[in-house]
C-alpha cells in the first residue's frame, strides 16, 4: 500500500514517515524541500499517483489570520482535488480538539475550513483532532510572555507526546475511513498555568508564571474544558514528566558540567 504523507518532514509528519517504513509501507514524505507544495499543487500529481492513502500533517509557515486562512483553504481544496484525480481512498488529516471552541483566533477558524472542505468532499476520510503537543507547550509560554511573566489561565489541559500523536495516526491511515473525527489526548490532566511552570522550572528559565482567570490562551478567552478531548478518547501512554526529563537530557546547557 502506498501512503503519501504531505507535511513528511515535519515534526509529526517525520515520526510518522518512520512508522510508517518501520511497518513495512512504501511511503512518499511530500514537501516542499521534495518538490510537492500543496498550495501550489506542484508535485502532487506524481505523489499521488498510485497512493492509496493521503495523510495531510502539513501546517501554516504563517499564522497571520489571512495567510493561515489561505494556507488551509487552497491546501486542503488542492490536496482533495488531486486525490480525487488519482482515485485515493482515505483522507487523514490532523486537527485540534477544541477547534469549533476556539474560532476567536485565525488559525482555528483556517483548520475549521480545512475540516469542512474534508467533510464535504466525495473522498472517504478520518480527522485526527489532537490536544496540544509535550513539544507545543513552551510556545505557549513564549505566546504568553510579557517582560519576565508569563499570565495564563487555570484551564484544564490534557497534553500528548507528538510521538504518540504519530502513532494514533500511523493506525488510522492503516485502517478504513472513519468518514468522522476521532478525538486523542494525553494520558494526564493539569492545569495549564502549571505544567507551563513545571517546564519552565524543568528548562531552568527565570519566567514567573502568573495564575489568572482571565488571561487567555493565544489570545482566546477558555474556559476549564475548552481544552479537553471528548470523555472516552483514546489517550497517548507517554507521561509529561518522562517525556521531560528525556527531552531536557537532550539539551547540553541543563546537564551538570
Ligand atoms: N502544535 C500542536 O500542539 C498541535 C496540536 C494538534 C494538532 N496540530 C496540527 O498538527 C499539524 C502538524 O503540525 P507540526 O507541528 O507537525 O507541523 P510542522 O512541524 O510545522 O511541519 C509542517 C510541515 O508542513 C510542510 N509544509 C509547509 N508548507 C507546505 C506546502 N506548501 N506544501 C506541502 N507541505 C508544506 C512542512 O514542510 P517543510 O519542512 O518543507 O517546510 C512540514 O513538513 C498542524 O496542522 C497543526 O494544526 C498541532
């Protein structure tokens, strides 16, 4: 079976690619460095070609309200309209549970249009919508960052390894369309001004984080659930502060002299 992962080289798309290979798929990692660019349609035509499966992990290079916009718009329309040309039959695509929760920002009211124009489309799909990555979560901080503070809200969050992220979508491209989104979270729940403290802590950076109500997450007002997959989705198996105490051995400046 031939499986094009569009995104391959990125952060879920290369572990996802090696899956793939490790489980014995003849795979294509499509990007623009490979000559495939889904905004244009460049390349997709021979990517496509005999591919069973079409795995979209791709994201924005830009997330200003316009360019993300047209980024998931023309992406996803190019993407289904030469899946459909090649007679592909499983759309996987990666989204973010909350998504309809979060519409206040650009980028989620982009990856809504990106799972509607799926929705809609002749071909048979699965949405992965994933909480946010062990990887993410100091981009949250940076977001939230004025001067030496970091202000977030209390609201509940449910995390995952994008390893683990890589591995539920490495099943669902092996198995038939779902024709509906699938929810998948993180093995555990916390506050997010917390574990944000508990990373910064773990990164020896001199941050405050500062608990408060009111302050949003990337600029979205949350409330305690907004965060949370669907009670019953299937959780990832890496814990956050394994995955921590590996990631911070990785980084020279942390370990004793
Ligand atoms: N961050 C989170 O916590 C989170 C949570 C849930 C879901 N998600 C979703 O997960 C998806 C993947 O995220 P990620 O962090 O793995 O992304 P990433 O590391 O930024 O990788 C993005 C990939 O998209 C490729 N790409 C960019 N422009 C392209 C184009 N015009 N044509 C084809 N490929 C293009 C990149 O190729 P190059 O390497 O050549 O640039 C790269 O392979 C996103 O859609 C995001 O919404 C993220």
């Amino acid at each position: 079976m031939k499986i094009v992962v569009i995104g391959g080289t990125g952060l879920i798309g290369s572990k996802l690619v090696k899956k793939l290979r490790e489980h014995g798929q003849e795979v294509v990692a499509a990007s623009p460095s490979s000559g495939v660019n889904s905004l244009t349609g460049e390349g997709l035509a021979d990517a496509l070609k005999g591919a069973s499966v079409a795995v979209d992990v791709t994201n924005s290079p830009s997330w200003e309200d316009a360019a993300v916009l047209k980024f998931f718009e023309t992406s996803t329309r190019n993407l289904l309209n030469y899946e459909g040309a090649a007679a592909v039959g499983h759309h996987v695509a990666l989204s973010v549970v909350g998504t309809e929760r979060l519409i206040e920002s650009g980028f989620f009211r982009a990856k809504l249009v990106q799972e509607n124009l799926i929705k809609a489309s002749s071909i048979s799909y699965s949405i992965v919508r994933a909480t946010q990555f062990f990887e993410f979560v100091k981009n949250i901080a940076d977001f939230s960052t004025e001067g030496n503070k970091v202000r977030l809200p209390p609201a509940l969050f449910q995390p995952m390894a994008a390893d683990d992220v890589a591995s539920a979508i490495r099943r669902i491209a092996l198995s038939s369309p779902v024709n509906d989104t699938v929810e998948i979270g993180g093995p555990e729940r916390f506050r997010l001004d917390e574990l944000i403290r508990r990373d910064l802590a773990a990164l020896k950076d001199p941050r405050e984080v500062v608990s408060d109500p009111h302050a949003r997450y990337f600029g979205i007002a949350v409330s305690e659930r907004t965060l949370l997959p669907k009670d019953g989705a299937p959780l990832g198996e890496t814990r956050f502060e394994d995955w921590l105490s590996h990631a911070t051995k990785q980084l020279p400046h942390l370990q004793p002299a």
